[in-house]
C-alpha cells in the first residue's frame, strides 16, 4: 500500500484507461488519461502546483503575499486548494455563468478561498459552450491591475505561464511510458491550452507523425486554426497563441457542440464507469472522430479534464 508524506504528492502518475463500450465498432483503441483522479479532481491540480513552486523558486512568490486568479473552476479550485495549503491567501474571480459557477465557487471557498462571482452577460446563455480563454477576459483585467496596484500579490497567469506547459510535459511523458510510445493521435479540449501544447510537445518529439487534435465549444467568438495568429495582449493569447503559432504542433482544432459533449458525459458515466466532466465527453466525441479513421490496434489518447462531480446539476461545455 502506497504512503506519502503530504497530500500534494497523490498529483499526477494518474492511470491510462481503455474505453470499451462507447467504442464499439471502430477498429482502433481510444484511452482516458484519468485526471479527475486528482486529488481536487482535476488536472489543473498538477498546473497549479508547478506554477506556485516555481513562482517561490524564483522569489515571485513569498510568504505574506495573495494568490490571485481569474478561473472558469478548474484551476481556481486547484490554487485554492494548494495556495492555502502553503499558508497564502488566495482570491479568486469566477467566471463561469449560473448554476455550474455557483457550484465551483462553493468547492474554491470550500478550500479556504475568497472567492469573488463574475458573470458576464454576453455568456449567460451556455447552450453553445463556453471557451475559457474568452470568459476569463473580465477576471484577468481585475488582476492585472491589483497586480500593478500591489507588491505583495502574485497573479498566477495561468493563460500565459510557463510552468502550466511544463505541468503537462510532465502528463505527455506519463502518456508516452503507459503505452510504450505508441500514440497515433492525442485530442485535448483547448482551455489555456496548456494541456494540448504540453502533452502535443512531448508526443511529436517522439513521434512528429502523432496527429494532434484541439477540441472548443461553438461559443468561441475567436478563431483557433493553427497557423494563423491569435489576438495577443497583457490578458489574453499567451500559450494558445503560441501554441497554434507553432510550425507542426497542433494539426487540427475542431468544434463538438454542447449537446454532443453532455451525451457522450453521460455514456461514459454508465457505460464505462468513468466519472469525468463535460470537457472529458467532448474529448471523447473528436477522440471517436479520428479513431473513425485509423486501423485495428491503432492508438487514440485522451484526457478526462475534470471530475463529473462539478456538473450534478447543469451540464455545459466549458473548458
């Protein structure tokens, strides 16, 4: 039986599971990174811990100083839950509409957060999907400027940072150990995009004929296609930009709609006993798409973003 000193150390080295019955028919394999295991249920558990340790390494976060972030849940929770651990204060601007925001704010302030509710109006209708980077837009002008305003707060930036690359080059080389190196295609709902570009790097370095496929909500009001520019400011661009800017990284980004991602979220919830979040499901659905044109024993990877347990009680695609 494993032990660990501090509960930080259960992040990551989550297992790879072969999907069976939302499968049937096609002739190669799809398999879930399951990182709803994590210990906030979601990955951004690993991008939160990078970003605040390499913050205080490099002396931009020191004791005393407050945790700021704008978060549609995922990363919010995750910074909630490891900021207050390490004795910061930690404050967060939720961003994402209704129900599901309520939900969220509930788990963040649950892990000793202030937690501050924006709702902007132009995404109060989540029946189209939801795009983070889009959403986040109000939050990130608000700590842009306590950042300015303030010596002693630390914006994590989870848009533009490094370390949430680094974080999920660590998710692509687990990938590539579980399965031998063999990857025909890897699919990633497009958040930050740092899920994407980090697992996207490490796979092509091994194999650059590894197709890798983004995945958004038709509520996206910005094109994502790569190679062609993403809008770049203090609040918005940074790794997606970079990412679809990329010569050979990303091959393709496509749209699944929010009806297809909710049905597929609840397949996997009873036919495969895999509790993860409306952004899983989406995977899944492109995950099928291009398993649709591959052989027997070919090899589809994708990642179970977050955990089912923060859409109990409204179902939407947001990344």
């Amino acid at each position: 039986m494993k032990t660990v000193d501090s509960v930080l150390q259960l992040i990551g080295n989550t297992p790879l599971v072969k999907l069976n019955k939302v499968t049937s028919g096609l002739e190669a394999e799809i398999w879930v990174k399951s990182e709803y295991l994590n210990p906030t249920g979601s990955i951004k558990d690993r991008v939160a811990l990078r970003m605040i340790e390499d913050a205080e390494r490099l002396g931009q976060l020191k004791p005393g100083y407050t945790i700021l972030e704008s978060s549609t849940g995922n990363t919010g929770t995750s910074l909630s839950f490891i900021g207050t651990l390490k004795g910061y204060k930690v404050v967060i601007y939720e961003t994402t509409p209704g129900k599901m925001g309520q939900e969220k704010k509930n788990l963040m302030m649950g892990y000793g957060a202030e937690v501050r509710t924006i709702s902007p109006a132009e995404y109060e209708d989540l029946r189209r999907g939801v795009p983070g980077a889009e959403i986040e837009l109000p939050g990130r002008r608000i700590c842009l400027a306590l950042e300015k305003k303030n010596s002693d707060v630390w914006w994590a930036r989870q848009f533009a940072n490094p370390s949430n690359v680094e974080a999920q080059r660590d998710t692509g080389r687990e990938i590539l150990g579980q399965t031998g190196g063999e990857v025909e295609a890897f699919v990633a709902s497009i958040g930050t995009g740092g899920t994407l570009m980090g697992v996207a790097e490490v796979l092509k370095e091994k194999n650059s004929k590894t197709r890798v496929v983004g995945a958004i909500p038709p509520g996206s009001k910005k094109e994502m296609k790569p190679g062609r520019p993403y809008p770049v400011s203090e609040i918005e661009g940074g790794i997606i930009a970079e990412m679809l800017m990329k010569p050979g990284l990303i091959d393709e980004v496509v749209t699944i709609t929010d009806e297809e991602a909710v049905e597929m979220t609840e397949r996997l919830w009873r036919e495969e006993g895999v509790f993860a979040g409306v952004s899983s499901g989406a995977n899944v659905v492109a995950a099928i798409r291009i398993a649709e044109e591959l052989d027997r024993g070919q090899r589809v990877v994708t990642v179970m973003h977050d955990s089912g347990d923060r859409y109990l009680t409204t179902k939407h695609y947001v990344t």
